[in-house]
C-alpha cells in the first residue's frame, strides 16, 4: 500500500438489532506496531521494527455508545524504547480487552523474548479510564522468566506467579502489593509497597 503504511488493510462493519448495535472491525498485515502507536498519538518513539499483524474490534450500542474494544497483534522481531533504551524483542503477541461498562482493561502478553521478559502473563486493571491515581490490580503468569541480570547472578525463573494491590501507571508505583510465587523449588510470598526513587520518577 506504499511506504509508511500496512502491507494489507481490510475494514468490515456490520449492523444488527435494527441499527441499534455495531461492529466495527479493522484488521492490518506487515504493520509496524511503532506506527500504529504514532497514529494514535502515543509516540513514534516507543519501538522500532516489530513488524505486526494487527486486528482491532469495536463494539456499540445505541444506548451505551461504546460497549467493548478488542485489540490484537502479533509481532516479530525489532526493539520497544523503555527509559530511552531500545531492548531487544524476539516476537510479541498482544491481546487486549476493554469492557466500558465495568471500565475494565484484560491484557494478555507472550513472548520468547521481550527484553528482560519471556514467558505468558496475563494482567486485569480496574477503574481503567474512569479512575485516577492508583487502580486496582491483578497479573498473575503460569510461567515467566525475568532476566535482570547483572543486579541477580541469573535469570530468574517464576511459576504460579500471582500479584494484586494498586497500581499508579503514571508513577510506576504499587501500593499494598501482595504476591505469591515458586522459584527453585520453592514458595514465596511478599506485600508491601513499591515506587521509583525521586532521581528516577
């Protein structure tokens, strides 16, 4: 379709309940996720490469406006920008739910490789566009490996990994954080509260 732009594009909308109810979907091939992120205003800035397969749905009623979003992407290999520092991406894949009546997000992450991060997790967030501050939370994983070396020996190895409390995205801040996990053989758990230092906020 031209430089800059998916190597498909295909948009579909479908009608029922005598007009009261719609479905717009929007689906993209060979897209960079970076570009999508730049047209939707988040910056051109947050990865490079991350060529993706992209699918969007959207949901709306009469009534309520806007009902549901969901949001998928598959991606390969190129770098997301965190703190300024490109880190290197394997594969990424995407699944994103958004619920307005109960403003509740569900996010659904895997990777071979991600930066520090590989494994499936799964996160839930309430209050996602209505609250401020911090918002409820949960994530828990099957299976996850941090590599946060060298601040550890060796990479680490979670299983069963379960966290909830409240979280400020803005801040990267927990609050009344408890979680549970097994690493070596071993259960763990810990609760508490955890922020950036003010040199890094």
């Amino acid at each position: 379709l031209g430089a800059g732009l998916p190597g498909g594009l295909q948009v579909r909308a479908d009608t029922s309940d005598t007009g009261r109810r719609m479905r717009a979907e929007l689906a993209v091939t060979d897209w960079p996720l970076g570009d999508l992120g730049a047209r939707l205003g988040l910056g051109p800035e947050l990865s490079e490469g991350l060529a993706s397969d992209i699918q969007m749905i959207v949901d709306l009623t009469e009534d309520a406006g806007l009902e549901q979003v969901a949001f998928t992407a598959r991606s390969r290999a190129g770098s997301i920008v965190l703190g300024g520092q490109a880190l290197p991406v394997r594969d990424l894949d995407l699944a994103l739910l958004y619920n307005q009546a109960a403003d509740r997000l569900n996010l659904r992450v895997a990777s071979r490789g991600a930066g520090p991060f590989a494994g499936t997790a799964e996160i839930s967030l309430s209050e996602a566009l209505a609250g401020e501050g911090f918002r409820p939370f949960e994530l828990t994983s099957p299976a996850v490996t941090l590599d946060l070396t060298p601040v550890f020996e060796a990479p680490l190895e979670l299983a069963s990994l379960r966290l909830s409390g409240e979280a400020d995205l803005d801040r990267f801040a927990l609050r009344a954080a408890s979680g549970e996990f097994v690493s070596g053989g071993g259960a763990f758990k810990a609760s508490g509260d955890l922020a950036l230092t003010p040199d890094r906020q």
